[in-house]
C-alpha cells in the first residue's frame, strides 16, 4: 500500500516513478522536507541502490541521497564483472564464491539479462603435469556451485588449441590453456538502473544531496540534514533509521554521526587500462597470475579493459589517481604474454577505483576480506561495509534487515531475487525484433542492438525523445559509438546533472576514446543545456571543469607516486562545487 501512495503521489505531480530528470529532482525535495521515512539510505553506489530497492519492495517508505552521482565512486570504476572469484576457491571461501555465482546467475537470467552478458576467459597454463588436473578442479568446483547453468562449462585446450583461440599470446608463454565463462556488465549503467528501479516503486532518489549532519532524539538517530549541493539549500529528512552505504567513506560519515564503528574500512586502489581491441587479437578474455593477485584482460565492446592493480590508498577518496607506476604495472605483466607488447601509446583510458575492504590483521590489502559486515553502530544506524559489486543484492538485503529493529512496521522478507530492474521485462522479444524496430526508426540493426544492452525494453522512452528531431539520431560527433539522443535521455530521465555525470559513467566516452570526452564535450554539454536550462555560460563553465579534470588526470598518470598523482588530480576543480568534507 505504502508503494502505491508513493508512486500515486509522483503521478499527481507529473512525474514518471522511475524518472530521474529536472522535474523529478525538485518533487524529489519537497518530499525529503515533509514526509517521515522509514529508511534514509546514504550512498548511491550499488549497495546503496541496492538498498533503496530492497526496502521499497518490502513496502518500507525510503529515500535514497548521495552526495556526487549515482556510482561516481567505486560502482563506476570496477573491473566491470559479475563473477564468483575464481582466485577465492584458493583461499577456501567456498561461502563467498557459492553466493556471488548465485547472484551472477540470477542477473543473466532473470534480473538483468540486457546488462549482464556471458564473457570468456582463457587460463592459460603454464606448468606440466599438476597445473591442469589442479585448475580443472577448481573450475569444476566453480561450475557445480552455478557456474554452468546459463554459460558454458569449462573447455580444455591443447597449446594450438589455446593460440587458435588468442593468437597474442607468445607460443613460449603456455603448454595448454582451459577456457570458462564469468558474466559482464557495466557497473554504473547497472547501478543507475538499480537506483531508477528503486524510484519505480516508491523510493526517493536524490543525487547531489550531501548529509551535513545528523538529527537525534534522545539516544537514538532519527534522520539526517541534508544539503543540495547544486543551490545550497537544507532541509532535514526525518527517518526511523539510517543506513550508511557509503563505501569507502564509511569510516568518514561515522565520524560525522558521532558514534564509535564497529569495523574499519581500508581503501584498496585498483587501477584498469584501456586498449583498442585490435591491439590484442583474441576471441576470449584472458586471466593471468600475478605475483600478489590475478589480471585480467577483458573484451569490453570496442576495446579491452586490462588491470588491475591492489595497493593501499590513505589519499583522496573521491579522486584516486593512477600512477606511472601503476600504468607500467600493468603493462608489465600483461606484455609477458603477448607477442605484440602494448605501448603506453596504444593506452586509450585509465581509470582507478578504490575496493571497500574491511581491515584485518593482514597489511596486504589483496589479503584483506571481500565478505561484507553490518553493524547496528547505534539505536537508528547501521553501517555495511566490504563485499563485491556482484553480492550488492545480498548485501542490501543484509542492511535492511539489521535496520528492521528500529522499524514500527514488521519489515517484509526481500524479495529482490524475483524483481527483475527496469528495461529486463520484454528485452529478449525485443532482440529478436532488432531488424523492424532499427527499420522503423532509420537506424542500423547493430545500433539498436547495442542500444538494447543498455536500455533494455527502455528503448522505446529512448527513442520517444528523437520524434520530430532526426539530429538526435546521429552519433556524437567524436564519439560515434552513442547517440546525441543518448546524453539527452541521460539528462531528462537518468539524472545526470553536470557533464561529467554523462561522459563519464552514462556513457564511458571518458576511457573509451583517446580524448577521453574532450573533442565532444561541447556538443555533449550542449545537448544536456536542451534539458536543464544551461546558459551560455554554464556551458562553457561545465566544458572547462570537464576538460581540466581530464587534464589533472593525464598529468596525474605521469606521476611516479600517489602522493605525487594525488596532488596532480586534486588540482582540478570539482563539478559539484559546494561539496564540503567529510562526504556523506
């Protein structure tokens, strides 16, 4: 019932539920300063979507904040996988691997299936006699526990076998290879689609708004003040109980909430590379031991992502910045194996992600838990911390229900395993009708199959928006792989607000092209001022932010340590610029 009030009282106001556009942002405040919720979540990466759409299927009234973009920190700048952790078998965390191939399972198949898409990678071995019955164990471990159920299971490969299947490889560099199958996706168009499949049914989500203090009564908390970073106004948001998701900086929000944690988190940087995809000819991915950890080299559409790295990270938690030493890291180690060696020349983006790990005895942060913790910190707060992107459903579901003793209601069981997110229902009908709906709209079948794994059945709203302007069906110039129609559905339904939020995670131009989004950031920035009501002005302002980020960023990856990179990135000016520290 709860739900349907929420959703009834966005349509009397105008606005579709799971829109996130202009006129949605300001429904969206009003609500905040007059309605009492049973859940604030804080956060507005995967687990805190995640979150938000846990409890508002359970019936629970919520409300999503985040202080920057949806995903703009960690869930944009992962390896890009929904995987079980092959490398944790190793470490006997059967636990962990069983419910993260579940999790995997259930997006391909019935939560996400136009997001998450099977993806090949090859083992490569390298030693005689033990190597392959020890692998094919372990893969046999990986399929039996979900592996195999909606991708294939793993396939052995004589040497030939092998460099038939990744001709890059040096002949020297392998004996023989065994293939497997993991999931793929890109982590911030899915946690986007998370947080608008949370506003579908009932829940407030609200970017740029940052948590500045917060409110008690008595002992306990009861909700948090709230600034919106784009006009600076507050209001408070009174809630039965918090619940802190917010990553990296969970050690930072509970310093601001006064009260002690429970646990402590340690960034862990990962840095990723980005290559065209002739620059490795290969049908498959490819995982390689390292020293410390694995890397991976991953088809990525056009391109591969390589990396990644996993170094402590005590600097900036906003912007982690990439190091020469990184950059050469990686080139390293994946140049042992590949005939033709990539050049730091043939590096088309790089991004760096920090992990949430949660601090354990061990100073290595590869060693560090990937299982996730939750604390009720105080009467009306609890905190989650650790995990990996592809368990954020589980995790959600573990917040809500350490928030329910604080709840006057009885909370619901989750049910987030049979809620398929927004664009899933309908998508395979529409894949097989590709080639009409491409006719229809004068566009080529590969494009709409390519808008089809973004949107899903959300097409249709795409491409609403092109009737009567043609223009907006012709690719961004400099950036061909999207649509001008794209940053405008980016603006008017997804929430983007600054240029950054499109360049770099609606769309990946910002890694996928060498200018990494500035040869089209004025025609992006122009397509977006159609939505919201830019001047002149705030045009060039939003093209000279982005552009000096991308500049900080460059001269950051020449950097030969984080403190020195650190300072480079740190230069460039923020595109929410009443931010204030701690970032909550």
């Amino acid at each position: 019932m709860l739900v349907g009030i929420a959703a009834g009282s966005r349509r009397e106001a105008g606005v579709t539920e799971a829109e996130l556009g202009p006129a949605a942002r300001e429904h969206s405040w009003r609500r905040l300063g007059e309605e009492t919720f049973d859940l604030v979540v804080v956060g507005g990466g995967v687990v805190g979507a995640g979150t938000a759409l846990d409890a508002a299927t359970r019936g629970l009234r919520v409300a999503l904040v985040e202080a920057r973009d949806l995903a703009s920190g960690t869930s944009s700048r992962s390896s890009k996988l929904f995987h079980g952790g092959l490398r944790y078998l190793e470490q006997l965390e059967f636990g962990l691997v069983r419910e993260a191939l579940r999790e995997r399972e259930l997006m391909l198949t019935r939560l996400a299936p136009h997001l998450v898409k099977p993806v090949s990678f090859l083992y490569p071995l390298t030693h005689r006699v033990w190597e392959r019955p020890y692998t094919a164990a372990g893969l046999f471990l990986y399929d039996t526990m979900g592996g195999a159920r909606s991708v294939p299971g793993q396939k052995h490969l004589t040497r030939a076998g092998a460099l038939r299947m990744v001709p890059a490889l040096k002949r020297d560099s392998l004996i023989g290879g065994i293939r497997y199958y993991d999931a793929q996706s890109d982590d911030a168009r899915h946690t986007m689609t998370v947080a608008r499949t949370a506003a579908h049914y009932g829940a407030v989500v609200r970017t740029s708004t940052q948590v500045v203090e917060f409110l008690r009564e008595a002992d306990r908390v009861s909700g948090v003040r709230v600034r919106d970073v784009e006009d600076g106004r507050e209001t408070q948001i009174h809630a039965n109980a918090v619940i802190n998701c917010t990553g990296v900086w969970t050690d930072e929000l509970q310093r601001l909430s006064g009260s002690r944690g429970r646990f402590r988190v340690q960034a862990s940087k990962g840095v990723h590379i980005v290559v065209p995809r002739d620059r490795i000819v290969s049908e498959s991915g490819l995982i390689l031991r390292t020293e410390k950890s694995v890397l991976f080299v991953i088809p990525w559409r056009n391109h591969w992502i390589v990396g990644t790295t996993d170094t402590e990270w005590n600097l900036d938690l906003a912007h982690p910045a990439a190091t020469e030493h990184d950059i050469d890291y990686i080139l390293e180690h994946v140049n042992s194996v590949l005939a033709t060696p990539l050049k730091h020349e043939d590096i088309e983006g790089v991004y760096a992600g920090l992990r949430p790990l949660l601090a354990g005895e061990s100073e290595e942060t590869s060693k560090l838990s990937r299982e996730h913790a939750v604390a009720r910190v105080a009467p009306g707060l609890v905190a989650i911390a650790g995990g990996k992107y592809t368990t954020y459903r589980v995790m959600a579901a573990d917040a809500v229900d350490a928030a329910a003793v604080d709840l006057p209601v009885r909370a619901q069981p989750s049910i987030t395993d049979k809620v398929p997110l927004l664009g899933a229902d309908g998508y395979h009908a529409l894949v097989n009708q590709a080639d009409h709906l491409a006719a229809q709209h004068g566009l080529h079948p590969y494009r709409v199959r390519h808008l089809l794994d973004r949107y899903g059945s959300l097409v249709h709203e795409v491409l609403a928006l092109a009737e009567g302007k043609p223009e907006l069906l012709r690719p961004i110039e400099h950036a061909p792989d999207y649509l001008a129609v794209e940053a405008v559905y980016a603006v008017s339904h997804e929430g983007a607000l600054h240029l950054e939020d499109v360049l770099a995670r609606r769309t990946r131009i910002s890694i996928e092209y060498p200018h990494r989004g500035v040869d089209c950031a004025l025609q992006v920035a122009m397509l977006m001022a159609q939505v919201l009501g830019w001047s002149d002005e705030t045009v060039t302002h939003e093209v000279e932010v982005y552009n000096a980020r991308v500049a900080a960023e460059r001269d950051s990856q020449t950097q030969p340590s984080d403190e020195a990179a650190d300072a480079r990135r740190a230069s460039a000016p923020e595109a929410r610029a009443r931010l204030t520290e701690p970032v909550g």
